[in-house]
C-alpha cells in the first residue's frame, strides 16, 4: 500500500530522494548541466509530496510550483528504481493532480527530456499530452514538454 503525504520541500526523505533523481540523471545525460529552467527551491514550490509504504519507506516524491493563476508546473517527479511499475508513480501523479485541482489550477505542464523515455511513455499513458517547449525551455535541446488539463 502506498501512502502519500504533503511534506515540506527540506523533509529529510524528501531531500534523499532529490539527490537520488540527480544522481540518476546525471548518469543518464552523462552529466550534471542537464536543467535547463531554474531549479525548485522552498521559495517557489507550493506543494511537495512524498510517497511512502506501509513501513513508512520513501519510495518517490513530486512537487508543483505555480505558473499562473490557472497552472502549475509538476517538478522533481521520481519513484526509487525498485518501487518503479507497481502504481507508485501514478498515485504520486493523481495526488499532486488533486492539490492542483484544489488550488484552483486547471492545467498541469512539466518539463522532461529525451534521455527520459520511461517518462515520457509514463506522462503519454496518463493522458499528458506533448506541447512546444515553453517558458526556460525554449530553444532547449535537452526538453520535451507536456500538458493536461485538469477538467
């Protein structure tokens, strides 16, 4: 059973697990200059959420930082390698969709990239739909984004 709880952006595990995702997608770009936008930091991200199992083990986590009145960007989505194809990322998704729903955001955008595939068939599966790049993005060979609306 996984759990999904609203913690701070500097919650220990959640803080782990961030460190987790650099380091996998560093090995991944086969680098560390791979962000193209401003990083997350406490100061802009409005909701972050950390998914646990029924022994309280991180097993990923995902955040949102506002982009408008109306929309919100999903950053830091990971789930650890071994929690990865048993619905973990997909209840992280749907929960961060629910805090955005009861933010009053409509559409959701992220950001990931094309050495992510796994992702990019995940986002597509959940009915995220790719759009051009926008905002930091732009003109960024290193990004692919999508968008769902939240109605």
């Amino acid at each position: 059973m996984t759990v999904i709880e609203e913690r701070p952006w500097d919650d220990p595990a959640g803080a782990a697990l961030r460190a987790a995702q650099r380091a996998e997608l560093d090995q991944r770009y086969g680098s560390d200059d791979h962000e193209p936008g401003p990083p997350p930091s406490a100061a802009d991200i409005d909701v972050f959420m950390v998914a646990l199992d029924d022994e309280g083990r991180a097993l990923g986590c995902g955040a949102l930082r506002r982009l408008d009145d109306g929309s919100a960007e999903v950053k830091r989505m990971y789930v650890v390698p071994a929690s990865r194809g048993n619905g973990t990322a997909t209840a992280l998704l749907r929960a961060l969709e629910e805090a955005a729903r009861g933010r009053g955001w409509t559409t959701l955008r992220l950001e990931t990239g094309p050495a992510q595939p796994d992702a990019i068939r995940f986002y597509e599966r959940e009915g995220y739909r790719e759009i051009p790049l926008y905002g930091p993005y732009i003109g960024s060979g290193l990004s692919v984004c999508f968008e769902r609306a939240l109605v």
